[in-house]
C-alpha cells in the first residue's frame, strides 16, 4: 500500500509531466507549422521573381540563347535549388545538373532530418504578350529549403521548448512535495491518534494544524472524539464502581445484622426487623430507578402527549412538598409571571417526576434555614422554569457529569441518599419533549436549573 503523500505526489507529478509535455509539443506544432507556411511563402514569391525574369529577359532578347538568364545559376548553386530553361517545345536550352547541389542540399537536411532524398522538380510558364515561350523548372531536394539560419533559428526554438519543459517540471516536482505534504501530514497524524485511541489510549492527541478547512475539521474532530472517550471510559470505570457500592452498602448491612442476629449478638426484634426491611426497600428503590433509566434508554417508553399548563402542573407538584419545606426548615418561594399562558405539549406524570426530582434534590442539598424558589416566565417562544436554591452547590469539576447515570457529587455527599439517577431521569424525560436543562451553581453557595420548553403556539390565548 502507498501512503497518501506518495500517492498525491504521483498524481500531481504525472498530471503535471503530461500537461507541459503536451503543452511543449503543441507549441512545437504549431511554431514549426507556422514556420513551415512562412518559408513556403518565401519560396513561392522566389519562384514567381525567377519567372518574370525570364519573363524579362525574353522580352529583352525575343528568342533564348544559351546565355538567357544563366546569371541565375550562381543564386541558385548558392540556394540549393537547380534551374533548367526549356524553350517552347521543352528543348534544353541550358539546365544545371542537379547533383552539383545533392551534397550541400543533403547536409542540410539530415541536419533538419526530413524528407530526406527525393528530387522534387515543377515547372513554370515563361509568357510574353500572353503565349507561352518557354519553361522553366525550378527542382530541389526537399519541400523546403532552409538555410542555416534558419535551421540555427528552428532548433534554438525547440532547445527552448525543451528548456521549458524541464523548467515545468522540475517547478511541479516541487510544489507536488509541498502540496502533498499540506494534505498528508495532517491526514496522518489524525490516523495515528485514531490508532492510538482505537488501541485505548485516550490520551493521544493531534497537534497539526492545517489551512484548509475539512483537514482542520477532522484535526478538532478526532481531538475531540478522544476527548469524550476518555471521559466516557472515566464515567463507565466510575459507574461499575458506583454501582457496586451502592449494591454491597445494603448488602453489608444485611449481612452483618443477619449474622449478629444468628450470632445471637443482636436480639430479633421489631426495631431490628424494620431497620433491615428499611434495607432491602431502598436496595429495592435502587433497582426500580435503574430499571426506570433501562426504560429510556430502550426508548420503549410511550409518551401519553397532550396540552399541559405548566403553571398548574408545578404548583401541584410543589403543594407535595410542603411538608418536608416545613420539616426541613426551608422558605418556598413561587414566582409565576402573571397573566401568561404557560401552556405547552407533554406528558403530565412524567413532568411531574422532572419537578419532583429537582424539588427533590433542592431540599436535600439545601440545609434548614435555606431557600428553594421557583420561577417561571416567558421568553420569546420558549415558556423557562427555573429550580433555585441556596444550598450546598456543586463543585465545578462534578458539574459536567452530574446528568451522567449513577454520577453523584464528591464522597461527603455520598453520606445523603439518593441513587445518582434523579437528574439523568429529568434529562431523559426533557430530551423526550424537545426541553433543554441547564445548570449554574456555585459551590457553597448554591445551585440553579433551568428548564426552557417549546411553547404550545396552536392553542395561545390571547392574553398577552
Ligand atoms: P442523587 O440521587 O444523588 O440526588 P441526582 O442524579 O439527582 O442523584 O443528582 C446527581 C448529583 O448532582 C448529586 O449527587 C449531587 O451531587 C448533585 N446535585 C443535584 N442537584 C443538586 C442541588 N440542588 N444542589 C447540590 N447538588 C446537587
């Protein structure tokens, strides 16, 4: 298999090669065929200039000699062509031979490698007064003849090209090793980290940074991802811990009230009996809640939805509590935005269990003499509850994970009871009904959710 900075590197590269090759060719054609067209112009006017001056010379003499126009030879020796003069009836009258210029004419051509060999001869009318007097012909050993200049002239052009060429090349060799490079390295450090995470350490991350967006993307992403599996993988690690202490408490408990009791240390008395049922309930507690969460997570739940006045729903669940408010020695406080209309869709008991749990805990972290308050209002299109006290808050590392299955704050809290479900529970239920939860506390101080629901817009009463 090939990395992707060889693979990149190659398809730059042969892209590159095949374009300035074609390229350098094209040009080649072209300059060469235009060439080729001007130097034929060039022979096509000589021929023409030799014609209207045997034209002349006849029109000087009126008849041919062996002499007519035999100053040509001499231009055309120098030329590489050969002239023959023929009279009206194609007689001779004088013809250079055309092996005197086979040699010279050769010379050049396998310099310009073309056409090599073949004589080429046409012959031309020589006219005065509108008739035919004579012909010449006018022959050579290739199509075109070219001088040295203008072979020095051609292969300085292709030399050029090919200097090009290299050029191009060489430039694509380079920018192909930057480019790939860009692409690549950033490809591979995400795929090592994704190995590294893959083979459990979580740790790894990825610290390439790149300017192009998808790479960068990917850069985050994987950073990321090993970030909460790593969090997920403390989370798993602390829930089978937890999970475990919470079943062997009651359990411990059990056991060593059975075996002083059998022991005969501890008399079998009512008292006793009840302490230990106590035991076996909330073990019992335990296992409904965890069996309550199965049912969420299974999404098997049915949702009994209908129109639900928030308002209503929360004084309720509140009244509930005005026992353990007055017990405890906690101020209840109600805050209801008047004349708005709280209505929204939901399932009544299972919001009812949302504001019970965060009731719930309120008053359990909040000691006597605290406070516990409700809010509700309206904002845009959102109808937002918030649970407010002024109890013992929780600590800003146990924040994130306090919605997280059997998370419970730091080990002196642990002596309260409670299972670690409650706000996983309220989580669950909100994501059901499209709610969202957030939370602001502040340890020693206090803590704060707010609930914010999607308001029932069907059904406004117009009291706004
Ligand atoms: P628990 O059964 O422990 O109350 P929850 O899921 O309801 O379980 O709460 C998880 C943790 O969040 C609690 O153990 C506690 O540390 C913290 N917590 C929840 N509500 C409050 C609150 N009102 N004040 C302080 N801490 C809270």
């Amino acid at each position: 298999m090939q990395s992707i900075r060889k693979r990149l590197g190659i398809i730059i590269i042969f892209c590159s090669v095949v374009a300035v090759i074609l390229l350098g060719f094209l040009v080649n054609l072209t300059v060469n065929g235009t060439f080729n067209k001007y130097m034929v112009n060039i022979q096509n006017q000589r021929n023409n200039r030799i014609v209207d001056y045997f034209q002349q010379i006849y029109k000087n003499d009126k008849k041919w000699t062996i002499n007519s126009g035999k100053e040509m030879m001499h231009e055309a020796y120098m030329s590489n062509y050969c002239l023959t003069l023929l009279d009206i009836n194609k007689n001779i009258v004088w013809g250079m031979n055309p092996n005197d210029i086979r040699e010279t004419s050769h010379m050049m051509m396998q310099k310009i490698d073309s056409n090599r060999g073949a004589y080429i001869s046409k012959s031309f009318q020589i006219k005065y007064k509108g008739k035919i007097v004579g012909y010449v012909v006018i022959g050579q050993y290739s199509p075109i003849i070219l001088t040295q200049q203008d072979i020095n002239f051609k292969m300085s052009i292709n030399r050029s090209i090919i200097i090009s060429i290299m050029i191009a090349i060489t430039i694509a060799v380079i920018i192909s090793i930057i480019i790939s490079k860009q692409f690549s390295e950033p490809i591979k450090s995400v795929s090592n980290t994704s190995v590294k995470l893959s083979n459990g350490n979580y740790d790894s991350k990825s610290n390439i940074k790149s300017n192009i967006k998808e790479l960068d993307n990917l850069t985050r992403s994987i950073n990321i991802l090993g970030k909460k599996l790593k969090e997920q993988d403390q989370l798993r690690k602390r829930l089978v811990s937890d999970i475990s202490h919470e079943i062997r408490t009651p359990l411990n408990i059990l056991q060593n009230n059975l075996e002083a009791m059998i022991d005969e240390i501890f008399p079998v008395n009512k008292e006793r009996l009840n302490y230990l049922n106590e035991e076996v309930i909330r073990f019992g507690k335990l296992l409904n809640n965890l069996n309550v969460l199965k049912q969420f997570e299974d999404e098997k739940l049915n949702l009994n939805m209908k129109t639900i006045f928030l308002d209503k729903l929360i004084l309720s669940v509140s009244n509930k509590f005005s026992i353990d408010f007055k017990s405890k020695n906690i101020k209840f406080d109600l805050n209801i935005e008047k004349g708005k209309n709280f209505q929204i869709i939901g399932d009544e008991d299972k919001l009812k269990q949302v504001f019970i749990n965060l009731l719930a805990n309120a008053i359990k972290f909040t000691g006597p003499g605290g406070t516990v308050c409700i809010e509700l209002y309206i904002n845009k299109n959102k109808v937002i509850a918030k649970v407010k006290d002024n109890g013992i808050g929780i600590k800003k590392e146990d924040l994130p994970y306090i919605f997280e299955r059997l998370y419970r704050g730091d080990k002196s809290r642990r002596e309260t009871e409670g299972s670690g479900l409650g706000l996983t529970i309220v989580k669950k239920i909100l994501t059901l009904h499209s709610a969202a939860i957030d939370v602001e506390s502040t340890d020693s101080i206090g803590t704060s959710f707010t609930l914010y629901f999607n308001r029932n817009r069907n059904r406004r009463i117009s009291d706004e």
